[in-house]
C-alpha cells in the first residue's frame, strides 16, 4: 500500500461501528427511558451525557456535511484561486478569512478542513483555516493566532519536517476566476 493513510476498502472499522452502535443505543434508551431507574448510577449519566451530546452538536455536524458537499461540487480551481496556491502570508490571509465567514462549530469544519486539504490547500493553509475559529474568541482570531500557526507549519514543510500536501497543485495559466468579455467582467 503506497499511501499510509488509507486503509484497505474490504477492512472493517471496528472502533467506527462499535461507537456508533453503542452511541445509537445509548441515545434510543436514554429517548425512551429518560428515567429508568433500574440502571446503575455510571450508565444513566453515560446515556444522558452521550444524548445531551448529540443533541448540542448535531446541527454543526449537519452544516459541515452540507459545506462539505457544496465544496465536493466546486470545482479544484476555484477552490485555490480563492486560497491561493503559492501559501505564504496571503495566503493564511485568505484561509483565515475563509474560516472566519464559514462559522461552523468544530464538529463541522474539521469535515471541511479535510476537503480542502485534499482540494489542495497547503499544510498551513488548513491549519490557519481550523485554527481562526470564531468560537474561541473574535479577538483571538484577529490576534493572528491563525496566522502564527499556519506560519510555523509552513516553515515545518519548507524545511522537510513534515510532509507537504501531495494534493497541492498550481492552477493553469490560463485559469481566470473572473474572465473578461466584450460587455466586462463575467463569472465562469
């Protein structure tokens, strides 16, 4: 297998189905029997904390999958004519940007994150993207945290530490995000 990070397509991931069988069962006792007080004292606040968790962060979950779609059906090239494909502090810029307008909880833009990271977004790039979340604090974010990071991981990639993005490719010459016609600018 020459890429590490995927696995065999016939391999069963247990620790996926075991989790998601037993946050399933968990969530439909705790939904049909909120007070059953037959269970032991450790089951009852596993099954009413694992329930009030997917009750807090379903919506987020829900909103990166549609995000996630929405970027699946946009094209490779636009992707990277917004973020930039030579990195560099504009391009951080622009990830952090992206993030900022894209508010998610962190359930869902993980999701999105890793879209990117295969669209071709660089290392630093998704870091500052994940990193600039509104939710930590507006001022953090402006703070240049995001910046911060993203750089240091840039420097990680530019000096062989760790490994750039094998997805990272340069838009074609020719690529225009607007293109210019006889009555002006235009979208593709």
């Amino acid at each position: 297998m020459a890429n590490h990070c995927c696995h065999p397509k016939n391999k069963t991931d247990y620790l996926l189905w075991g989790s998601l069988t037993a946050i399933v069962l968990l969530c439909v006792h705790q939904w049909l029997f909120p007070s059953a007080t037959i269970m032991p004292a450790w089951y009852r606040t596993l099954a009413t904390s694992v329930f009030d968790l997917v009750n807090t962060m379903w919506w987020g979950v829900t909103l990166g999958i549609l995000m996630l779609s929405v970027l699946t059906r946009v094209p490779r090239e636009f992707v990277m004519s917004i973020l930039g494909t030579k990195g560099g502090f504009g391009g951080l810029l622009r990830a952090r940007a992206a993030r900022l307008l894209l508010d998610l909880c962190s359930h869902g833009i993980l999701m999105v994150g890793a879209k990117l990271y295969e669209r071709g977004a660089g290392i630093g790039q998704v870091i500052a993207f994940l990193v600039a979340s509104p939710w930590n604090s507006f001022s953090l974010s402006v703070v240049l945290i995001a910046l911060i990071a993203g750089y240091i991981f840039d420097i990680l990639v530019s000096q062989g530490l760790l490994p750039g993005n094998q997805n990272q490719n340069d838009l074609p010459e020719d690529f225009r995000f607007w293109r210019e016609n006889q009555t002006g600018p235009s979208e593709y």
